[in-house]
C-alpha cells in the first residue's frame, strides 16, 4: 500500500532562522536604498522565494510601487499596505521599521538576497526529489519504474535551467495518498489498529480514524485545550472514512467502538437504581398533590387559603426531585438533527458514531424538506445552543460538544457536497476526511487473529480513559507549555503560506482556515492517551501539553490535509472547478496558427468564454489552476512607465501543449 503524500500538499517542516534574518535584510536594503530594487528582484526572482508569508507580502508591494515608480520608504509602504488591508497581517508598521532596524547595511542586500534565493532553490530540489522517492515507493512494474526514470531526467534538467514544473495534477481527481501514519499514535492506540488493519484486511485509516473518534467521545467538551490566553479549542472532532461498500467497515468500527458502548452500558446500569429511587420519590410527591387536589374537590367547605398553601408546597417539593437521565455517550447515526439538538440540551458531550452515512442522509434533509445543519455547526465549535423546540427539562446549554465518527461511502460524501450550504454554511469545513484505496480483491483469505495483549491494552487503556473523563464534573483546560505554543506558531505560519493563491491549500480556505486548530484538538486527544495509560499517576494526563505531542498531531493533519484535497475534488464542492475545466480545455486548444499559449493573462482568460464578465469571475480558477501545477504566476517587471502596476501573468505548463499530456478531467 502506497504511503507517499500528494504531490501538492506541503508538509510542516522549520526553515532555519538564517532565512528569516536574510529575508528581513533583503526588505530593509530595498527600503534604505529604493535603486536596489530592481537588482535585488531580479536576483530574487520568484517573490515566491521568500519562505515568510509576511515577506513575501511586504516584497510584491515593494516591487508594485517600484514598477510603478512611485518612492518607497517604510511611511509610504505602511501606507499602500494598509490601503490593501495586508498591514495588520504582515505586523504592522513597526515591523517595517525592525526590518530596516536589523539590516547592518544596505550594500550587502544582494548578499542577503543570494541567501534567500538558494533557501528557496533548496525546498525546490527537495520537493523534486521527495516527488521521484515517492514515485519510486509507489511503482509497481516496470512500466511505472520507466515513468520514473523518464520524469527524474525532466526535473533534472529544469533543476539545472532552473525552472522545475512538477507533473500537473488533474483536476477533480488526485495523485497516490498517503496511509495513516499510525506510529503518531500512542502505543497501545498504533497496535491495536495494525491489528485490526491485519485482521480484517482493511487500509489502516478506517481503524486509526476511528479510534481517533473513540478518543474524542472520551474527551470531546470535557477537557479543553489552551494554546494561548484567549485561544482556546475543544477535544471533539468531525471524523468520516469514505470506503466502497463490502469494504468490511463495520467489523472495522465494532473492534474500535466495542469500549466505548461498553462503558457506556456500565454507566446505564450503574445508574439504573438512582434514577428508579428519584422517580419513585418523584411519583410519590405528585401523588400527594393529586391527593390534596382531590380532597379540595370532595370538600369545598375547607379552608381554602390553607389547603392551596399545603397544595403549592407540595408541588414545589415534587418539582426539586431531579429525575437524572440514563447516561448516554452515544447517538446512532440514523437520528434526526432535532434530537441530536434535545440530547445535547440532556447531555452535553455526546457522539453520533455509525459504520454507515445514515447521519449524512439526516443532515441533508431526509426528514425534512431542506437541510438542518444549525445543531452540527454549532456543536463542533461548542457554541451556545438553543433551541425553541427546547422543553423545560431540556434546558439552553452552552459549550455542547458533538464527536462524529462515520464511515460512509464516498457516493455518500458527494451527496452531502451538493447539499445547500454544506459549503458556504461551514460543515465541510469541520471534518477531518479519509479516503483509503479499496483493498477488494487483494485480501489475504487467513489472517492472524488480533492478539489478545494488544486487545487487552486498548481496551484497558479506553476504558479507564472514558471513565476518567465522564467522572469529571466540569470540563477541565489542558494547557500548552512555550515549546508547543511555539510548534503552533510555526504551523500558523506554514498553513498561512499555503492560503495563497498559488499554494496547494488555496481553494479550500475554508477548511484550510480550522486546519490548525484540528491540529491542536487532535495533539490534546494524543496527549491523553499518552498518559492515561500509565499506572504511577492518574492525574499524569494534567499535565502541560508537550511539543513533541503537537509535531505528532501535524503529521496526522498533513495526512488528512492530504485527504481533504482529494474528497473535495472529488464531490467538486468547489464553484472554481467548472470554471477550471472550462479554462484548461481552451489552453488545450491550438490557437488559428497552430501553436499553443505559453503565457496567459486574467483579462485573456475572461475573453476565453462568456462564462466570465470581468477579471474578478476568472480569478478562482485560474487560483486553482496553479494549485494543481497547471499554471506559474510570475511577477510583473519594472517598465518605467507610472501609473497602474501590470497584470500578472500566468505561465502554462508545458504538458498542456503536448500529444501526451494527462488527462485533466481524469
């Protein structure tokens, strides 16, 4: 099975602080001496280059103002900046004046700038040959051995031209994904999921995203994380695989699942005889009430004023016994959305878990005519939940928190894509997706059982885990110490980087903009399965989170990430992806004197078709051409005219000229 990562999903890893020293350089050389610009930009490049999203930002303003001779000094920047909106974003002007603060000297800029250009000519020889290594991994025959022998001369020769074009990825489909990394899992979690992996002959993923689940029904609102003051995130996570359908998910989910309704059963029977007793005593003072009542009715010559006295003060007696609710940690999935909003009301922290989509059905609207997606949004963020339809015993609650856990067909998903306002609403947004290959027809026949101390351990482990968290009797903040608060920042940083439009994440901004905070959900789920399996200590798990834990939850998001991009290319629940197609079919097309567009501009592709009427219309797809490496923007250059900066222009890649050219739409 293949573990390599999508080719376009960029993967968490530091840049040397040297860089960053050396991109501050090359902004404040520009900025103490503007007649560096061209010189510096030149030597550049790419503004692409700059590894920091601020710098990167910052150095396409500097260079617009230059193009249109226009003087720049950090006032004047701060200024077109602000004006843009990107002022806040890139740390305000006093960030300006610290990069000219912390350059020795603007004579040395194109020194600094040669240090930022090779930084970026390194992570393009890197990504080029993790692409070869992973193309190597995945082949199969010899066939697929030549292919990779064929693409390791094409980038080398574009390494040594410096111009690298990765193959472009087709739009609505993906290239080979990656397996769960289950070694980022606890222990006792990793094995029992190559265990049941093994047992049942199915991609790891569905067993590791639903022990993923399992946690967070464990955890889900009832410890918190903090990464920051101000910044905090619930434990509760949206988790679905998507497999075909005999793909054996249901052995998959009972093997995962098995604590969870266990513990959950021990709950309703262990309250089973406090909830009779309250309902007795409750019966016997409404009976009372109904005894006064009627005595009042059989003697209308009793003191009236005494025996409505005896009467409300029987009823406020009945009113004070608190019937509790059989415990529950568990909804099925087949349930309405209007009672998963009335259970939650109940009981708070709760988690629909099904082998099937049955919830997914719910959400669109099967009982209803159009979708009920308010409970599902609200839930996941731990929002105020109210509801009219609330009754007195189910009161207004705050912080729900809703775990999902599904494993539905992919059909499924592509459904729930095209439910109004799936999208624009936010729910796509809020899962975690997976979607293994199918392993139908390659199962082994006999498989070895699942060991029993492996199977012993998770149970033992989730088990003491859900009882921990179901004894708490308010949530309970976890907090992060400096070094995982740092780790958070760099991905913010990462993830940042990867919004822009020429970056792998930049149509899906939407779930892109949760990533890192699933990240840090995902680490706190970690965290504790880390420590509830230590015998020394049952508050070990108190503890300040580590940022070891949170390297090992952006290892499992990058998987995800990875995922993520294949299903929404896959239900197309992005409105940029006709308009993609429709555009990448006229770069196919010859022009009248036979050859093809090497170079294309926004105002060209508007004139295209008459599906666009303006540059605006046009621009989300050609965003998502260039994520999926069919494009290239390249900076406009200096003309020496003022006035309006030029357009940017697009680079086609060269595949898109050629008879053997991949199939875009495959």
């Amino acid at each position: 099975m293949s573990t390599e990562y999508a080719p376009n999903v960029v993967q968490f890893r530091p840049e040397p602080a040297d860089v960053k020293a050396a991109e501050q350089a090359v902004i404040g050389a520009a900025l103490l001496d503007p007649a560096q610009i061209p010189a510096l930009a030149a030597q550049l490049g790419d503004p692409s280059a700059f590894y920091h999203p601020a710098h990167e930002t910052i150095w396409r303003t500097i260079t617009r103002m230059a193009c249109g001779e226009r003087p720049v000094d950090p006032m004047l920047l701060a200024g077109v900046l602000r004006a843009q909106g990107d002022l806040g974003r890139v740390g305000g002007p006093g960030y300006l004046h610290a990069c000219v603060e912390a350059t020795p000297t603007a004579a040395n800029g194109d020194y600094y700038a040669e240090i930022v250009r090779l930084a970026a000519e390194r992570r393009r020889i890197g990504t080029a040959t993790s692409r070869l290594a992973n193309m190597a991994m995945a082949g199969e025959d010899q066939a697929d051995l030549d292919a990779v022998r064929t693409a390791a001369l094409s980038m080398l020769a574009d390494l040594a031209a410096g111009d690298t074009w990765l193959d472009p990825v087709p739009l609505g489909s993906h290239g080979a994904l990656p397996t769960f990394p289950t070694h980022a899992l606890p222990g006792w979690v990793g094995a029992y999921v190559g265990a049941v992996a093994e047992f049942t002959q199915t991609p790891p993923d569905a067993a590791a995203t639903m022990a993923l689940a399992a946690l967070s029904t464990a955890a889900g609102g009832r410890v918190n994380v903090e990464i920051r003051p101000g910044w905090r995130e619930q434990s509760n996570l949206y988790l679905t695989c998507a497999m075909p359908p005999a793909s054996r998910k249901s052995d998959v989910f009972a093997f995962t699942m098995g604590p969870v309704y266990k513990v959950e059963a021990e709950l309703q029977a262990g309250a089973r005889a406090v909830i009779i007793e309250a309902e007795t005593a409750k019966d016997a003072a409404l009976a009372e009430v109904d005894a006064l009542m009627a005595k009042a009715r059989k003697n209308p010559d009793l003191d009236r004023t005494r025996l409505v006295a005896e009467i409300s003060a029987a009823k406020m007696l009945a009113e004070e016994i608190t019937v509790p609710p059989t415990p529950r940690l568990t909804l099925s999935g087949d349930i309405t959305p209007e009672t998963v909003t009335s259970q939650l009301a109940i009981h708070r922290c709760l988690a629909a878990l099904s082998p099937e989509g049955d919830l997914f059905d719910s959400m669109v609207g099967r009982y209803s005519s159009k979708p009920n997606l308010g409970v599902f949004l609200q839930a996941h963020k731990g929002e105020r939940l109210q509801s009219d339809r609330i009754t007195r015993e189910q009161p207004t609650v705050d912080k729900p928190a809703l775990t999902i856990g599904v494993t539905p067909q992919p059909a499924v998903l592509q459904e729930l894509g095209t439910a109004p306002g799936a999208r624009d609403r936010g729910l796509l947004a809020r899962f975690l997706y997976s979607l293994p290959p199918s392993n139908l027809g390659y199962r082994k026949v006999r498989t070895a059982p699942i060991p029993e101390k492996v199977a012993n351990a998770y149970d033992r482990n989730l088990t003491r885990l859900l009882r921990a968290m179901t004894d708490l009797t308010e949530p309970v903040t976890v907090l992060m110490d400096q070094a995982a608060d740092l780790a958070i920042e760099r991905l913010q940083e990462r993830v940042e980087v990867q919004l822009r439009p020429d970056q792998p994440l930049a149509h899906i901004k939407d779930w892109a903009g949760k990533l890192v905070g699933h990240i840090t959900r995902i680490a706190v789920l970690l965290h504790l399965a880390d420590h509830i399996a230590s015998d020394r200590d049952s508050n070990a798990w108190r503890a300040g989170l580590e940022a070891a834990t949170v390297d090992r939850a952006a290892e499992i998001a990058d998987y995800y990430t990875a995922h993520t991009l294949a299903v929404f290319d896959l239900i197309a629940a992005d409105p940029a992806t006709e308009d993609a197609h429709a555009l990448l079919q006229w770069l196919q097309r010859p022009k009248k004197d036979g050859t093809h567009r090497t170079h294309i501009k926004a105002h060209d592709a508007v004139a295209s078709s008459r599906r666009f009427k303006k540059v605006a219309d046009v621009e989300p797809a050609l965003h998502l051409l260039a994520q999926h490496g069919w494009l290239r923007t390249d900076q406009p250059t200096a003309n020496g005219q003022r006035g309006r900066p030029q357009a940017v222009t697009y680079r086609v890649h060269p595949a898109v000229s050629t008879p053997t050219a991949p199939d875009a739409t495959a």
